[in-house]
C-alpha cells in the first residue's frame, strides 16, 4: 500500500465528527459560526440580551415538564452520553410506558436530547419540540427534522411531531405560570425535510474539517436571532476592508 492509498485508508476509518442538534443548527444559521464554535469558541460574546432569551426558553421547557404528568427526566451528563442513550432506552422499553424528559439519542455521530417523547397509546410516540415562540418559525421546523432523522435511525416509531409553542413569549417571571401551551402539529412539514438531513449533517462536517470559511457579514448575523461571533467577525471584515483600501 502506497503512502496515497495508507491516506486515504486512515480517512474512511477516522471517526465522524459529531455533531449535536444546535451544531447543525449553528451550520445552517452560518457555516462560519460552526467552524467558530469548534475550532475558537473563545472569540464567542454572548450578550445580555440573548442570555436572557436562554434562560426564558429554559424556563419554558421546565414548565412544559411539570404541565406534562409522569414523565422521567433522563439527566444530561455530557460525560456520560452512553449512559444517558441507555437510560432512554430502558424508558422507551419499560411495561410502564411514560413520558420522557430529555431522552438522548446517537445516529452516525448526531447527538440529540428530544424535549419531550410522549407514549401515544398504540406503541408510538409522539415528539414535542418545546419553543418560547408565539408561532412555528423555519429553523424550528429544521431541528424537528434533525431529531426525525436520528430518531428514525435508531427504529423509534415516531407517529407525531409538533412544536409545542407558547400563545405569549414569556418575557418575565411574573407571567410564568400563566404560560398557555400549544401543539402545532408538524409531521407532515417534517417528514419533507427529513431525507435532506443526511446531506446537511456531510456538509456540516465537511465545513469543520476546512479552514475557516470566508463569509461577509450581513443579516444573517443577527437573524433570525444574534450570532456571538459577529463582533469578531465585523471586526475581520473592517481590517480586511481597511488592507484593501490601502492597497488600492
């Protein structure tokens, strides 16, 4: 074997990159705030405004919990995923069938931990993405396909999927547990995006594996919510802008 073929050899058994849910998220957002978030996280500021945004969408998801009676909260442990994936599975096989909180999934190195896995009564379960949005937004629909496709790989019957959204965005404590839930049933939607979710996760690892991509900064960096990395990169732009007038 050739110094080529040892090459290309050590390639096709290297690991995959793996990837969690709000990665590929991030990729699809920009693929320069994926590259940013594996290779220079440090560069990341994240302000408080989007802090507050986290611990309200946090919040959202502990209440969607206690309005859901029964369920199992299976504890997220990054040290110990292969022991969260099989806490899930006990859960999905028990006799007792109940709902489960967080369930971790791995498919070809996709990482997810589904909000909320609900029994349907018929051997099924029904997954729901809880959101603190007033309505079903696109990149929402984008990570239901996300825990489709991984779901589907690891033979778990899936017969709904909604995003269960709030009628107000919680902006403040003081409206917490007035906070009315509701399930916008989008199977259909994501069933159409789920064969795409292979080609997006290739693309997705092939831009971590790269250098750093050239991208411009644009709209993009503050919707359809504030990269931690534009400061960085409207930094960036500013010197290469300021290099090019020089040398002009």
């Amino acid at each position: 074997m050739d110094a080529t073929e040892k090459s290309s050899s050590s390639l096709s058994l290297s690991p995959p990159i793996r990837l969690s849910k709000s990665k590929i998220a991030a990729f699809e957002h920009c693929p320069k705030r994926l590259w940013l978030q594996i290779h220079r996280p440090d560069l990341g500021r994240i302000d408080e405004a989007t802090l507050q945004l986290f611990a309200r969408g946090h919040e959202v998801g502990q209440l969607a919990r206690v309005r859901t009676p029964g369920g199992i909260l299976v504890e997220d442990d990054h040290r110990n995923l292969v022991g969260a994936i099989e806490h899930t599975r006990q859960l999905l096989n028990a006799p007792d069938q109940r709902p489960i909180f967080e369930a971790a999934f791995q498919r070809d190195g996709v990482v997810i931990r589904a909000d909320i896995l609900e029994p349907d009564g018929w051997g099924g379960w029904k997954l729901a993405e809880v959101k603190n949005s007033a309505s079903v937004k696109p990149y929402q629909l984008l990570d239901a396909a996300t825990q489709a496709w991984v779901l589907r790989g690891s033979d778990i019957c899936i017969s709904s999927i909604v995003i269960r959204h709030v009628e107000r965005p919680l902006r403040s404590q003081r409206h917490f547990f007035r906070t009315r839930f509701i399930d916008a049933d989008v199977t259909a939607d994501v069933l159409q995006l789920i064969f795409q979710r292979k080609g997006v996760i290739d693309r997705a690892r092939a831009v971590v594996r790269a250098a750093e991509p050239h991208i411009q900064p644009g709209r993009h960096c503050v919707r359809p919510f504030r990269c931690e990395f534009r400061e960085h990169c409207a930094a960036r732009a500013a010197v290469t802008a300021g290099r090019s007038t020089q040398s002009e």
